[in-house]
C-alpha cells in the first residue's frame, strides 16, 4: 500500500523522535534502530457521552510484518512481566 506524502512525513518525525528518545535514555553504546512497534491508547466520546477507548499500533514505515511485529510485542511483555514478577518497576 503505497503512502501519502503526509504518512511518509510523519513517519520519519516518528522515526527521528524514537531514536532521539533512544538516544537520552540509552547506555552510551551505539545502536542502530532496525524496526518498532508503537502501541497508542486513544480517548474520545460517542454520541452519547460515553467515553470510548481505542487501541492503534504504528509501524516504522508502516510496514513491519506482522509477525516480527507480534514478536517484537510478545518479547518486550515478557520481559515487563518478569520486571513485575521481580518487584522492578521503578522506571
């Protein structure tokens, strides 16, 4: 599915800002970023003033199998999950 020049843009804004965050937080070694999973949780109203609640994933370039893309989420909730099971959640 080809993008829109807009999608192209916002892709590599959310590309250059993920490896910016990466690059404050990181150890000092250098990394390349290869691919990424960003899950968003987005809040609205109906109608009738109840609040509705969505999910989204965006994909580097869009375009991240889905599999390797599961993969990468499966992963990193294994590891937030042992984090959790050894009482290390404090960052």
């Amino acid at each position: 599915m080809s993008r829109t020049p807009e999608q192209v843009a916002a892709d590599a804004a959310l590309t250059a800002a993920i490896e910016q965050a990466l690059a404050v937080y990181s150890d000092g070694q250098p990394r390349v970023l290869t691919e990424y999973v960003v899950l968003t949780s987005q809040q609205s109203f109906d109608d009738e003033g109840d609040s509705v609640t969505a999910v989204g994933t965006l994909y580097r370039d869009s375009s991240v199998p889905l599999h390797r893309a599961l993969g990468l989420v499966e992963y990193v909730a294994a590891r937030m999950r042992k984090r959790v099971a050894e009482d290390d959640v404090s960052d």
